[in-house]
C-alpha cells in the first residue's frame, strides 16, 4: 500500500463518497484469486525458466526477446508517473503537517530516497516492506478507531452529509454532481459520465493493473515454496483492506467535520482532492495521531519507491541489457523524471489517483491476456507480442484523444485536432483499461486461434 492508496484515494473517497467502496469487493477478489492462484502458477513456471525478472519471466516463456525488451520499455517510461504520485502524496502531507514548503519537501524527500534505494537487492525491499507494514497496519487502526469514535458514532453523520452534498457550492463538488454523482452515501445515476468513470476505474483499472503490477508478480518468484502462498492468501487480502477501509472511510468524514467547522466540503477546505486527507488528519485528529499518521505515510512512501526503484534498476541493467551502470541510470532517471513530473503537475486536480491509474491500466490492460495465455500454458511469442502492442497501441490512443482529463493533459488531440477531447459524450469517463483491455484480448484470442501452440 503506498501514499498513493492513501491520500490519492482517500482524498477520491472525500470528493466522491461512499460510492468509492466499490473497489473494495473487485480488490477482495483480485488480491486473493492473485494470491492463491496466478502466484503459485508463475512461482511453478519460473521453476523451470529460472528468470531473474518478471520481464524475463514473461520474454522467456514466450520465446519472444522483441516482447521482453517492449515490455521493458513501457515500464520504464511508466515507472516515473507511479512514482511521481507517490512523491506529490508524501511531500503534500510533509508540507501540511510540518509547514515546510511543497517543492522543498519533495527535493528533499527524492535526496533521500537517491541516497538509500541502490542498497540491497528485492530481499531488502521484502525485509523493508515487513516492517513499514507493521507500521501502516498499526496507523490504520488508530485511524479507523478514532474516526469512528469521535467523527461518526454519537453524530448526526449521515444527516450532516447529506447537508454537506445538497448545500455545496464549489466548483469541485459541483464536477462530481455534474457528472452524476447524487451525494456522500449513494451511489451515481446508473450509466452517467460518473457511472462509467467510477466502475471503470475502480472495478477493472485497480483491480487488473495489480494482476500486472511487475513489483507484485517479483514477489511470488521470490517465494520459499508453494505452500507459502497459502499462507498469505488471507493475511493478502484481509490487511490492505483494512488499511483502505481506514483511509476510505477518513475521506469521506473530512465532510461532515469541515462542514460542521467551517461550512465548507473537505475538498474544497483543503483546496484540492490531493491534500485533503493530510489537512483533514492536521486539523481532525489530535497532533500525536497525525504524528503515528506521518511514520504512516513514511512507511508507505519508502515502501512502494523502494519496490518501484528496484524495479526499474533491475529493468534497466538486466532486462535492457545495460548491466551494472543501468542500475544507477534506472534509479537517478526515474528520481529526476518524477520530481519533474511531480513539479510539473502538482495542481492537475486528483493527480496522484490518475498517475496511479496511468500506470495500472496500460500495463494492466495490455498484459493480462498475456499472463492468462501463461496460466493456460500457450506460448506463441508472435501472439503475445502482438496482443500486448495492440493493448498499448490502445492504451496510447485512448489517452490522448478520447480520455476526458488526459487528452487535455497531454495536449496532443488540441495541437493535432484544434479540441482538447476528441468526445465520445459519456465514453469519454471511461478509463483506459477498458480498450486496451478489449483490443489486447481480441488480438490474443483471434491470433492465438489461428497459431495454436503449446508448451
């Protein structure tokens, strides 16, 4: 669970409501069928391709060096954004809770994490990450305690929420009922912009992209045995809920108290989905629990960058051939890179959950069919090549001309087309898992009809 998890969601959770939940039940069920049944699958199968890297894993199995190194490539230009989310999440929650500025807090966090991440190999990352989820797990608690006792039991909650939402007169709340969302504890009208936006996000953009995550599949090659899968199964599922649930249900109460303190939405207090939960955790809670909550947030950032810088120095130096120097190259790159993007794009409304979703729906949509033609044992490379382009090709297209928020983002749709949107009315809510998804998964099926192949 990373910063982005946290406020970035969190902070979705406050403007949007309960209606977020949604993710809870498509996570549930992605994170134990995950656990149980693709990890033992790739553990089983490295067994005999003995891969270093999950994109070894994959380049291997397909007999394809042109679909490792594409893969490669696409995560190094991705890794930057995810990590970028991370950055803004924790330098935000830094420059609330400690006053210093934003853009020093994220110098200062990316020295840090340039001076600690090339020490240690993923074993470091997994004793690491034992540890600083102690420390989430811990935060999480007193946070979902607290929030209970003292902002939802013994309070006109759901009243004052619905006041919240009916009187609201920002901007930023008024998108949301633009687009169809109908208050703090229902859910929007069926089929509307919102609809298609929060089921395609949240029912396949998360869920998906973290069947694809390349840090998570790393871990099950990384695995003692078998059985051990088993065994995770249900800590897997049942402990980042909890601390999503936590988060989730903190944003969604910044309403109630910022309307009970100041009349105002939690959004719109904070002046931005991004720093609502670091303002929301300041001025709600008392100061040694936004103290417990800023380890929290620590733990978490250093958690998910080290995974992620990992990642990209094994990427660079062993997947792309640049050995020892790559390492160093991968790791300063994608530093500089993010904190670029991070700078760049600190106001774009709710940056850090769609950084996030950028990273989990084009490596999501685009590779799934490859690792389910991996489960069921096919192995034409041409197949998986041209499935996982196709999902990209996609991916890309979808991005900068259909997207509602990043065709305007990226700008090319208005230098080529004279219109920041090439609309599609509500399709453009939909996220871009969904045609890369559709055209990698066609390409897969239809291809591998025709060029049938097995281990």
């Amino acid at each position: 669970m990373s910063t982005s998890a946290i406020v970035g969601f969190g902070g979705l959770a406050g403007w949007l409501g309960y209606s977020i939940f949604t993710v809870m039940f498509a996570l549930a069920i992605t994170l134990f069928f995950t656990t149980r049944y693709i990890g033992p699958k790739m553990y089983n199968l490295n067994k005999k391709i003995k891969a270093q890297t999950y994109v070894e894993l994959i380049s291997k199995h397909y007999k394809s060096k042109q679909l490792g190194i594409l893969l490669a490539i696409i995560i190094v230009i991705l890794v930057p954004f995810y990590s970028s989310a991370v950055m803004i999440g924790i330098s935000k929650f830094i420059n609330v809770f400690t006053g210093i500025n934003y853009e020093l807090s994220l110098i200062m966090f990316s020295i840090i994490i340039g001076l600690t991440v090339l020490h240690g190999g993923m074993k470091s990352v997994l004793k690491n990450d034992a540890m600083q989820g102690i420390v989430l797990i811990a935060g999480s608690i007193i946070i979902l305690l607290y929030t209970l006792s003292v902002h939802i039991i013994g309070t006109d909650y759901v009243a004052t929420l619905t006041e919240a939402w009916n009187t609201s007169q920002d901007p930023i709340t008024g998108m949301a009922k633009k687009i169809g969302f109908t208050g703090y504890t229902s859910y929007p009208v069926f089929w509307s912009p919102g609809w298609m936006f929060l089921v395609s996000l949240l029912v396949f953009t998360i869920p998906v992209g973290m069947i694809a995550l390349p840090q998570l599949q790393t871990r099950f090659l990384l695995a003692k045995n078998e059985e051990s899968f088993k065994h995770i199964s249900w800590y897997g599922l049942l402990l980042p809920m909890l601390i999503v649930v936590a988060f989730f249900v903190a944003g969604v109460t910044s309403n109630s108290f910022f309307y009970t303190t100041e009349g105002l939405t939690g959004v719109w207090s904070a002046k931005g989905i991004d720093s609502l939960i670091p303002k929301f955790i300041t001025e709600g809670y008392p100061i040694w629990i936004g103290s417990v909550l800023f380890i929290t947030m620590l733990a978490a950032a250093f958690s998910t960058i080290n995974s992620l810088m990992h990642l990209m120095a094994t990427t660079v130096s062993h997947d792309l051939g640049l050995k020892e120097k790559g390492k160093i190259i991968g790791v300063y790159g994608v530093i500089v890179f993010a904190l670029l993007i991070s700078l760049v794009f600190q106001k774009e409304p709710a940056f850090i959950a769609r950084s996030t979703s950028l990273f989990f729906s084009i490596l999501g949509g685009s590779l799934l069919p490859c690792i389910i033609g991996m489960i069921l044992k096919s192995s034409n490379g041409k197949t998986a090549l041209m499935s996982f382009a196709g999902g990209t090709i996609a991916s890309l297209i979808w991005i900068f001309f259909f997207h509602f928020k990043e065709a305007k983002l990226f700008g090319i749709s208005q230098l080529l087309f004279d219109t920041p949107v090439t609309m599609l009315g509500r399709y453009s809510f939909i996220d871009t898992v969904i045609p890369a998804l559709v055209v990698s998964s066609v390409i897969f099926y239809v291809h591998s009809k025709f060029n049938r192949s097995k281990i």
